[in-house]
C-alpha cells in the first residue's frame, strides 16, 4: 500500500469516530482530530508504508489501536487517577510545542531532543500541556522529578548484535518509553564503564535505543545505516543522528559512512547551527 492508500484505509477505518481529518500531502501526514475539543494527533504515514511492506496487515491494526486509543484519552473526562504515573518522553526538537493554543511542558536537552513528560494510561500514554498539568495539581517541578524516577524503575532488557569486532544493544521493550531511556543517567554509566571503543547512542524513533560499542570504522558504518533505516520506518521518528558520549554528556554527531560522505557538508552545517541556537538559547535563559 502506498502513502494515499493508508491514508484512505484509516478515513474508512475510523468513520464511526467523532474525529475529522486533514491530509497534507507535501509533508504525507494525516491530522486526526476530535470534533468536540479538536485535540488529536499527526500521523506520518511514510513510515507505515515503509513497515506495510514486512508486516502488512498488522502495522494496520497497531496504527489503528494507537488512533483509537489516543483519541479517547484525549476526551474531556478527566482520565487520570489519584495517582497518576509520569514518565517523560524524548521528542525531536521539531516536534509540535503546542496543541490548540496550550503549549506542552517541555525541557531542553540536546540541539536534537526535547524531554516531554507523559501521564501513563496503561495502553497509551497523553502528552502534558498545561491545561493537564492544571488537572493533576501537580507543580513542574514535581512532574519532572517524579517522571525521571519513574523511568529509572524500569527493566532494561536489551538484545545484543556483534558485527566485525562492534557491539550494538537494541532496547526495545515496545512499552513507550525505549527512546526515554536515553535519559537514565546511570543506565549509560553503566554501559560507558564496560564499553572499550567509542561509546555512540541513538535514539532514531520513540520505541529503540542504541548503544554502540564502536571498533573501527565499520562500526561507524553498521550504525548510521541502522539509524537512517530505524529512523524512516518509525511511527514517531526523533533523529537520524546518533550521540557520542563521554563524561555524562550527549553530543550529537554526523558519523561519515562510505555511502553518505555527499551528505557530509550539510550535515555538519545543520548540526554545528543547531548547536550554536541551543548553547545561545541556554545562555539567554541563565542571564
């Protein structure tokens, strides 16, 4: 199925919803949003016909049950109990800030990565802007801390590849939160105490995250092709580049594979200007 067949797909799938829809072809993305309040969500459908091609009919019915399940939980009635799970969610810099006007609670991380936070519904999850932040009663600073306390409770199984002398580890535990584990300080720690090459991180979608243990320079290879394919084929894709890090701290970087070397320039300049707004930003913000 291509881009407009999916798209068609789920209009007809979700008919008997009280939703609209609007489809911007430039971009391939389908707005699904309530009639009642207009709260919804954006779906890239690139990546599902990407994923249609090896999973047909499934990657249908999971995109459906995340319409379904998104939408109710962003209806009226107070869906949270008294006491509600936080967790935060790693999103592109890109990523929308606002849904109708009420902007999201949001904290700067990387020049690629935003930290959102998250009221878990079992299922789902529903973003925090400030209208839901107002029916918690909870202050920022509370969600903050009680969202990376949460994340730092949970498992961490990973699966473990081995390809010409570099380790690769895949988490993805398929819960919401693989990407948010980039955000476990000591879950790195961990990993940068018994890596002995160069220690790259990635995060190309909301449902993986990559450690790489990295040998020589085939392993820059095997990881930027991972990233860029991930990161195509995913429902919620967050960047296409990966992380080196060292001393607690994430750097984004371009990593210069044998079959992207045309793209070297461009890149460099996207990554070195993102850099320069965030660290300014930062420094606007601390004056």
């Amino acid at each position: 199925m291509n881009v407009f067949e999916i798209r068609d797909y789920l209009k007809d799938a979700l008919k008997d919803e009280a939703v609209t829809f609007q489809f911007d072809r430039k971009e391939e993305t389908l707005r699904i949003e309530r009639n009642d309040n207009k709260k919804g969500l954006t779906l890239k459908l690139a990546p599902v016909a990407a994923k249609y091609k090896e999973k047909k009919e499934k990657i249908l019915e999971e995109v459906l049950y995340y319409i379904r399940e998104t939408i109710h939980a962003f209806g009226d009635v107070n869906p949270f109990n008294d006491k509600p799970i936080i967790m935060p969610v790693v999103r592109a810099t890109s990523f929308q800030k606002e849904q109708n006007g009420i902007p999201f609670l949001i904290t700067e991380h990387t020049a690629e990565t935003n930290i959102y936070y998250a009221v878990d519904l079992g299922n789902t999850y529903r973003l925090i802007d400030e209208e839901v932040l107002e029916k918690l009663n909870l202050s920022e600073s509370h969600v903050k801390e009680q969202a990376l306390f949460n994340l730092n409770g949970l498992s961490n199984p990973y699966k473990t590849d081995i390809v010409s002398g570099n380790t690769y580890y895949f988490f993805n535990s398929n819960d919401g939160y693989d990407a948010s584990r980039l955000l476990n300080k000591q879950l790195l720690k961990s990993f940068r105490d018994k890596i002995t090459g160069e220690m790259l991180v990635a995060v190309p979608h909301g449902d993986v995250l990559i450690i790489a243990d990295i040998q020589n320079e085939t392993g820059y290879d095997v990881l930027a092709q991972m990233t860029m394919q991930f990161f195509a084929n995913g429902l919620v894709p967050i960047t296409s580049l990966s992380f080196q890090y060292e001393d607690g701290t994430l750097t984004p970087v371009f990593i210069l594979g044998k079959n992207n070397a045309k793209r070297n320039q461009e890149a460099i300049q996207r990554i070195e200007a993102n850099r320069k707004k965030f660290e300014q930003e930062k420094k606007d913000k601390e004056q």
